[in-house]
C-alpha cells in the first residue's frame, strides 16, 4: 500500500507503517475468519450469519461488511487458505471495487486446509500442516485467488512443536518469496505464544531477518504474549493483534451460551468502563489493544455491517489510566484461557 492512497489518513483509522516492512495499515483491519465459511468458534455466529448460508449469501455479506470497513477507513484485509472461501470473497470484492493494489494492504496465511465442505457439523474444520509441501500447494492456491494483491503472506498458528521454524527448506523458500517482493510473517495461537515469537524474532537466512510481521492473541483476558511482541515491535517486526474480542467472550450476546458466556463479572466491568467512556464493549476491547505502543494494527472480526460499524469507534475512545486498571483485574491464566478457547463450539 501507497503511504498516501485512498482516503484512511483523514479517519480515525489513520495509517501506520507495519514495523519496518515497508508496508502501510489502518490502525484497524478486518479478518475475514467470520465470513468465508458457514461456521466458526465466535459465541453468536450462528444468529449473526443467519439460516441463509450458501455461497452465494456468504459472498453477498462479505461484499457489505468490506464495504462498510472500506468506507470507513479500514486499509489492511487479513485472509487465509482456511477461511473456506474467504480469498476468493475478498478477490471478487477487490476486482468489482476496482481497488488497486496501491491503496490497501492484504495479508494471507497458509497451512491450515479447510476440510469441512461448506458444513456447519463437520467433523474436522481445518487440518493443520506446516510443511514445505502445504506451503507450496496453498502458495499456488493463493496465487490464482489473489494475484498480485498480496502483500503478506503468513504461516498459520505457528508454534513450537510444529517444527516449522527448524525447517531450513521451508525457511530459505520463504526468503525466496520475500525476494520476491512478499513479506513474510507467522501467526501465532496457544498458551505458549510468548517462546514462539522470541524464537521468530531470530531466524534469520543468509543473515537477514526473515519474518517481516507477527500476528498474535492479545486481549484483555489473555496478554502473556505482550512482552513478546513489545520485543519483536522493537527489533522491527509489524505487530498484528488478533482475537481482541476473545471470540465473542467479551461481547455478551443473548443468544449465546451461557455455558461459554458466564464469565463473573467480566460483563459488568467491561459495560460500566464502556459507559463511562461512551462507547460500546467492544470498542472498548478494541481500544485496549490500541493503547498498546507496540500494536500495529488490530483485527475486528465483525460478520455484520453493524458490527464493523460499532468496532470502528475504538480509535475514539479516549483510553485513561481508569480504563487500564479496571481491565487490569480482568487478566487469565493463559493455559485456562486457552482451554476455554479450545472447547469453544463451532456455530
């Protein structure tokens, strides 16, 4: 992305470089992990998508939501191989808005395939692979979907037991494609998030720092890998924070489960903050995330229009010191964190 293209320098959203990549976000961007597949772990995706969720109404609701991000302001568009078809969605938008590459940022991620056929029940959503021959396949993949409107290309939900930092095959043909004029970065998920992205911070190939960006977890129930990216932010690595929202936990929603919504009193916090400060709950969570130095760019994973609209009002709120210790009592033992998250149910 141009540093001066399109309009989002004029909106709260207003730009910032990704580390030191040479690339350009609004200070909020938009996942699309909620709108390329019929089912997802966020508390409430049901009632949000609706009965109607056949292709052709899952393009139609991506085209809106990206709209609305794009009139106001939002710049950076995050996909991957296994949002179902979600490159394919934001492909078709990019082409009938005849948006250049020149005025927005797309990253994408590889190494999760989506394996459950459109379904809602499947057994199995995703499988996991990082190995140099996913890479390769879902590259091609991403290729014939996007073109040349990547930007950034992301390993997905890297962590260390998946050995995929140790792999020097895959890692030199990373470098190629950095060469080649892609940035390069990983996502990160799990307890462990804060060993990954110290040891992502020094692969290097041929001397030269490899990894262009990180996306992680930071919210304010799961924060263990704040150090860790205040660390990578500082050695030149864009930040990209995902999940501010803890999968809908801190939006709660009447017709979620209560199951997976009684959180104490997370809700009472989170909504007397938010009123004080005029704003919604999950602009404020959001707002949270941008009070961090070190974050780049925030993802809003909205599937409606009036979801992005409510997200978008995080770059107004005006964070205070109350704000910081009320959120402060709110903080989780990551591995409890990442245990709920993992038993969330897909809607």
């Amino acid at each position: 992305m141009n540093p001066a293209a399109g309009s989002a320098d004029a909106h709260p959203t207003a730009s910032r470089p990704l580390g030191s990549s040479g690339l350009v976000v609004s200070r909020i961007g938009l996942g699309l992990a909620a709108l390329g597949r019929p089912g997802y772990i966020n508390v409430g995706h049901g009632a949000d998508l609706g009965e109607d969720r056949s292709v052709e109404a899952l393009e139609a609701r991506a085209h809106e939501v990206l709209d609305e991000a794009w009139r106001l302001g939002v710049r950076y568009l995050d996909a991957a191989r296994s949002y179902g078809r979600a490159e394919s969605f934001l492909a078709s938008w990019l082409d009938a808005r005849g948006i250049s590459p020149a005025d927005v940022t797309v990253g994408s991620k590889w190494g999760y395939t989506y394996t459950a056929g459109w379904r809602v029940d499947a057994e199995k959503h995703e499988v996991k692979d990082l190995s140099l021959d996913t890479f390769r396949r879902q590259r091609g993949e991403t290729r014939e979907r996007l073109g040349d409107q990547l930007d950034l290309y992301q390993a997905h939900s890297v962590t260390l037991q998946s050995g995929m930092l140790n792999d020097q095959r895959l890692l030199a043909e990373l470098a190629t494609l950095k060469e080649r004029g892609v940035r390069v970065g990983l996502s990160t998920s799990g307890p462990d998030q804060a060993r990954t992205i110290d040891r992502a911070i020094g692969v290097r190939v041929s001397g030269v720092r490899l990894f262009d960006s990180v996306q992680a977890t930071w919210n304010v129930l799961e924060r263990s890998a704040g150090p860790a990216l205040e660390e990578a932010h500082a050695a030149g690595m864009g930040v990209i924070v995902k999940e501010a929202l803890a999968n809908g936990r801190l939006v709660r929603r009447a017709d979620g489960d209560e199951a997976e919504l009684d959180d104490g009193g997370l809700d009472a916090t989170l909504r007397s903050e938010a009123e004080r400060l005029g704003t919604t709950v999950d602009a404020l969570a959001l707002a949270a995330v941008l009070a961090r130095p070190w974050a780049d760019v925030v993802l809003s994973g909205a599937a409606t229009v009036g979801q992005v609209r409510s997200n978008l009002r995080a770059p107004e709120v005006a964070w205070d010191p109350r704000a910081e210790e009320a959120v402060d009592a709110l903080v989780e033992d990551p591995g409890a964190y990442w245990s709920r998250r993992g038993a969330l149910r897909w809607t």
